[in-house]
C-alpha cells in the first residue's frame, strides 16, 4: 500500500491517522520544484521518524 501526499494542510489529519495506524506504509510526493514554505513547515512539524519518497520530473 503507498499513500500520496502533496504535504498540503489538508494531508495532515490523513497522514497522521495513517502513520499511526500502519507505520510500515511507503508513501511519497511529487516534488513540482514550487514548493510553499508552508510545505516544508508542516513536513517538519509532520513526520515523525517517517521517510518520504520524494519524485522529482525529469528535465
């Protein structure tokens, strides 16, 4: 099971409930090199010892 996620506000509640429940879960975001400062505070203040896949397109 892999779990997407655009680290928005709207993830958090989600993402908690997941990695709280199922801590083995892969998941991952799609790095659009735009991010929002408030993508890499919520990340921050989010993942607990979690490892994020990050994707990045090819350019």
């Amino acid at each position: 099971m892999v779990f997407a996620s655009s680290l928005g506000a709207e993830d958090m509640i989600p993402i908690d409930f997941i990695y709280r429940r199922v801590p083995e879960i892969q998941d991952f975001t799609i790095d659009t090199g735009h991010p929002l400062e408030e993508t890499y505070t919520l990340r921050r203040c989010a993942f607990y010892d979690q490892t994020m896949m990050v994707i990045r397109p090819v350019r």
